[in-house]
C-alpha cells in the first residue's frame, strides 16, 4: 500500500530501480518470520470455533502465549505505526493511520485487562493480542505479495532499462578500449559487433548492421542499416559491425525518454480519478467516526470494541489512489510493448468521446516525401534545367516536395542556383533567379497568377486521374515544365480505415493535395471524406469548424505540430520529437497501430473503473457490515477484527490482478497479419 495515495504506488526505501529486488528479499524475510508467529497465533484464535483442543497448559496460560506471539509481530511491524504517527502529525489520514490505531488500541486495552485480571482487580473478559497480532501479520504478508505484484506491474519497464548494456567499446588513438557507458560522452565514436546491444543513440558512420528494434519500438523484423542512418539505443544489433557517432545519452535518448513517459503517465489525470482520489483523501476521517459511532452504539453488548475495531481495520483509502494508477502502470508497459506511446491517464479517458478522425495524408496515409516519377519538359528547357530551377526555388523549404526536389538534385550532381528572393505562397513558392521570376506549384497557384496551361490541362488531368501528383515550374509567364511525383501508400491503410469505421469513428483525410488524386485516394480506402489542396493555416480552420461538430483526433507527423495540437488528441506518427508531441506517439510507424490505439484506451479505462467500482463497494459494504449496521438483516454474518484484516491484505492484491489482465491485450495486426498469410 503506498504511503499516500495521492502518489503512484512505490516501495519503502527503494531509491532506484535495482533496489527493487533487494526490497522484494527483505520484505519475503520478514514475511517468514512473521508467519512463525502467526501461524501458532492464528491457531490458538480458531481451534474454539473450530472444536479443536489447545491442551490444558496453552488454556491456562493463554494470555501469556497470545502476548509472547503478538508482540514480537508488532515489533517487526513497527514501520505500520512510524507510518501512522507521521500521517497524524502531517495530518494526512490515511490506511496506515486506521491500521497503526486500531491494532494499538487492540494490544494496549489487552495489556491493561490481563495485568488486572492477573491482580485479580476484574474478572475474566476478552482480550485482543491476537487480533493486534493477526492484523499485522496479514499487512506484512499482504504487503509482500503486493510488493511482488508491483514488480510485474513495472517489469516492462524494467526490461526497457536494461536494454543499454553496462560497457561500450570506445575508439581512442586507433585504439578500442572498453569503459562503463557513464562515461560515455556525446559525438564520441563507438564500436559495435555483431549480436550485441547497441548502447546509444546514434549515426552509423562506418560498417553496417541488422538491427532488431522491437524491443524498443515494437515493430516486428530486422531493418537495414549503413553509414548515415541513425540507430536506436537499446535495440539489438543481429548482424553486422559498425562505428557509430554518439549523438544522445543518458536522458535524452529515445529509450529513457520512453521509461520517463511511461512513469509520467499518471500525471495527467482522467476526471473520474480525481474525484476517486478525493474520496479516498476523506475516507479516513470518516471511518474514524463511524468506528467511534459503531463503539457507542454497541456498548454494553460485549462487541462494542471489536465492532469498532472491525471498522477501523477493513477501510482501505488507498485502494482509490491504487486502482486507476496500476492501470494505467500496466497499460503504458503493454502500450510500449506493441508500439504506442499514451502520455496520460486524461488521454485513455479523452479517446472514447472521439467521434472523428483525421488522418494527414502525407507520411502517414502515404510515404512522407514522393518519388519524383517524371518530368516533362517545354520549349528550349532541358528536364534537369527544369529540376535545377525548382529544386533551387525550394532551397530551404521543409516539405517533402522540396526534400524529394533536393534528393533528386544531389543524385544527378545538379548544382544549385542561390535565389536572390524566395517567397512561400498558397499553393506553392515564388523565387527569383539570375534575375528571372519563377513559380513552382499546384495548377490552382498557375490559374491564380495567370499562367496559361490551357494546352496541357488535358494531360495534366489524366496524370491526376492515374493517382499522380502534378508540380508546375514556369518562368516568367510561360509553363517551362511539369514535375509528376507519385506517393506510395503505406501497409494496411484500407484494414486501418475499415476498423475505425467499425468502432463509430468517421474517417477524414487532410492533404494539400489536388482534388482528383485526392479524391482517388480517399474512394480507394473507403475514406468519409477528404479536404484538399489545403496550406497549413487552411488545415487548422478545417479541424476548429469539425471540432465545431465533436471532439476529433488528429494522426499526422511530429512536424505538423500546430495541427496536433489544435486537436482534442494529437497523435503523431513518428519519434522526431517524443517528448513535446501532445497525447499519443505511434513508434512503429504501422498503421493498423491507430485502431489499436482506441482498442487499448477502452480496455484500460473499463479496468480502471472496474477497479474504482470495487473500491467503491468493498469500502462501503465492508466498513457498514463490520459496524453491524446489517446485523438485523444478515443474521449471522460478522466481520471479527482479524477477517477485517485478512480482507485488508487481499483488497490491493485483487486491485493488482485485475490490472494485469491489460497485459494480455492483443492488437488486432497480429490477426489481419495471420490472415494475410494464410
């Protein structure tokens, strides 16, 4: 149980992760020892109810036998009271208060009655050693065993951390000489063999590699890796040997940032779990009236005290704080597992309201930049004075158009011209070059500006027809040439679209695209609607007037920030940017993970309130049973101070469980992959 449920559940004492396991040896010791005592303990309290004999010598001396066992478990259970007494002086009330009161009330009212008894002051009367003991006892053990629980509540981060191995091969002087990775700074070079786990964050400067990135990414085979490409910290290095240039370590790698956003989930709150949390805030103070209210009201019947016991020992506040935050624990590890970032408790809550999604076409329907597929050329203009003109126009330009133009450029060793005037338009760029105006962009921008294409629009509409995207470079007031690019559509775009649409979600596409190969695309996928030939500023307006209609997610890349965070859930489609992209962050890059991303939100929400339901109706029914409130209506049925107890261990561990049953949930990929193969 942790100290206040206004925090995530934690262990004693533990300062850093591999704590963990030393805290787990301690606990099970102390569970051992316990449990020699309580055994004998638990017996002497059951063998009259269950017609067993003790024997005459234990009965005569049964007060000293339940004195010597109690105690020496209160002992080992003096952090419950340290506990507490600190939630009393910071006046904090909480489980530990309730727990610390009523088993001292229970052993200081049975030290006072036994010596009395003893000096023959009162006669013979009920004590409680072995309630005070017994309570204890089932904390400890239920303690431990929750303790155990936790561990496989945060195993899946656990693992992510000890992905980075201990040492890296460094290259010094033409040497290579192996240190711990503490020491490891950034651009330093490093070398990594085969089957081996790459370390850092970094860029492949010589070699090759294999790399598995599952562990980290979730996305299932190898992927190819030569100089230049980045490689992940963490991930397996399968075949191959390289030098790599240290670009992150320590915190801002990708995989540390991952454990970091896993922990910070519950930071961000649902608004069911604030309410729950409050209620477990007031709880105590409650129960401790009601256990005072049960004590009067039974006075003089024999089971005042046990009554009140009973009350104090049954409520459990911190089951409130525990119930939404395991789950929400557990759905980040599983989230991480198969590729999907959730950034907070409020976002698994916000996902069910959504009733649109929009999808940005480009890098996450398509491939993020086009393949330039042709380029026709008019006139005197050659096609790579045509490339030269529009790859120079878009010097400096971050968009995928431009990146392809660039690329191109460089394959073909085209040297660029410098524009001495640039200017980003509606529908595409203004440049001047070595003194002439020239104009790259969409057949709208050409119509605006009065650019005749009268005697090419026919073939230009039967490119688009064909799927093709249509760039137009002209040079003064004549079309020089036209660039066709083509976008490849990403793995399972249709299976995506079909399953959001099954889930009530209607799906729109967002694209600054021309409308004919737009409105292909969105026919070819099954798509409710497409909103094209869009700017930046056009696509924020499109998402406030549907946000006029409903709450709306938006899935684009890292770099449509503005749009991401316009929407009521952002979701982006790449790791570029982890830490300040909004709600949720697909790792793998897959399509079908978008579905899924609802599938995992509805599941760990109906576990968590499952959970809040069963606090709900354990701390209620259990605290107005053990006050005997129904004990007119349930004849017979009582809660002794010591079922109290052994209901208090188990009520966190049945909280846990529950949690854990999200790690068997399963994406729907692995069944449409199945059925592909077959």
């Amino acid at each position: 149980m942790p100290d206040d449920i206004s925090q995530p559940p934690k262990f004693p004492r533990v300062k850093n992760k591999q704590d963990i396991t030393a805290e787990i040896e301690r606990l099970r010791v102390k569970a051992i020892f316990v449990s020699i005592f309580a055994v004998p303990l638990l017996y002497i309290y059951l063998a009259p109810a269950l017609g067993f004999k003790l024997g005459y010598f234990i009965e005569r001396y049964i007060l000293i036998f339940q004195f010597l066992l109690s105690t020496p478990i209160l002992i080992f259970g003096y952090r419950i009271f340290l506990k507490g007494l600190r939630s009393v002086i910071n006046k904090k009330l909480n489980t530990y208060t309730l727990i610390s009161a009523s088993t001292a009330i229970a052993y200081i009212y049975s030290i006072i009655v036994s010596l009395l008894m003893l000096a023959g002051r009162i006669s013979p009367r009920e004590v409680y050693f072995d309630i005070s003991g017994l309570v204890i006892a089932f904390v400890i053990l239920g303690y431990f065993l929750e303790s155990r629980t936790h561990t496989r509540v945060i195993s899946g981060i656990k693992r992510l951390v000890n992905l980075r191995p201990k040492f890296a091969r460094l290259t010094r002087d033409m040497e290579e000489i192996e240190i711990p990775v503490d020491k490891i700074k950034k651009d330093d070079i490093i070398n990594i063999k085969p089957n081996e786990n790459i370390p850092f964050d970094g860029t492949i400067i010589e070699g090759y590699s294999v790399a598995d990135e599952s562990m980290v990414t979730g996305s299932w085979g190898y992927v190819n890796k030569e100089a230049g490409d980045n490689v992940i910290g963490g991930t397996f290095n399968k075949e191959g040997a390289f030098n790599c240039r240290v670009d992150k370590i320590k915190e801002n790698s990708l995989l540390m940032q991952l454990v970091r956003q896993i922990m910070d989930i519950g930071k961000r709150k649902a608004g069911f779990e604030k309410y729950s949390e409050k209620t477990g805030v007031m709880l105590a103070p409650i129960v401790i009236i009601i256990a005072v209210i049960a004590f009067f009201a039974w006075l003089g019947s024999g089971s005042a005290l046990s009554n009140a016991l009973s009350v104090l020992i049954i409520a459990c506040p911190a089951v409130f704080g525990l119930s939404v935050k395991t789950a929400s624990l557990v759905a980040g590890s599983t989230g991480i597992r198969h590729g999907i970032l959730i950034k907070g408790n409020d976002v698994i809550q916000k996902t069910q309201d959504i009733r649109a999604v929009v999808i940005s076409k480009s890098g996450v329907i398509s491939e993020e930049r086009p393949n330039l597929i042709e380029i026709i050329n008019y006139g005197k203009f050659r096609k790579n004075d045509i490339l030269k003109l529009a790859a120079s126009a878009e010097t400096g330009l971050i968009h995928p158009i431009a990146d392809e133009l660039r690329h191109q450029a460089l394959v073909k060793d085209i040297r660029l011209f410098k524009p001495s005037q640039t200017r980003s338009i509606a529908g595409g760029i203004q440049a001047k070059i070595r003194g002439k105006n020239i104009l790259v962009g969409r057949i709208g921008l050409m119509k605006k500006k009065d650019i005749s294409i009268s005697k090419i629009e026919k073939d230009l509409d039967k490119m688009q027809e064909s799927g093709k995207s249509i760039v137009i470079v002209a040079i003064g007031k004549k079309v020089a040439g036209v660039l066709v690019f083509a976008y490849k559509l990403n793995t399972y775009c249709k299976e995506m679209v079909s399953d959001l649409q099954k889930m009530g979600k209607k799906v729109i596409i967002l694209t600054g695209d021309n409308r004919i190969t737009s409105e292909i695309t969105a026919r070819y996928l099954g798509a409710d609607h497409v909103l094209y030939e869009m700017s930046v500023n056009d696509k924020i307006k499109a998402l406030k007037k549907l946000q006029g209609r409903g709450k709306i997610a938006f899935v684009g890349m890292s770099t449509d920030s503005e749009l991401i965070s316009q929407s009521d859930i952002g979701i982006a489609f790449d790791t570029r940017n982890l830490e300040s992209s909004k709600d949720i962050i697909l790792l793998k890059n897959s399509l079908l993970d978008l579905s899924s991303v609802f599938r995992l939100s509805r599941t760990a929400l109906r576990k968590m309130k499952q959970n809040l339901l069963f606090s709900y109706i354990y701390n209620i029914a259990g605290v107005l049973i053990a006050a005997g409130i129904f004990s007119g209506i349930l004849a017979g049925i009582i809660i002794s101070p010591v079922l109290a107890g052994l209901l208090l261990a188990v009520c966190p561990l049945l909280i846990m469980y529950n949690s854990l049953m999200l790690s068997f949930f399963m994406p729907k990929i692995h069944t449409i992959r199945k059925s592909k193969s077959e």
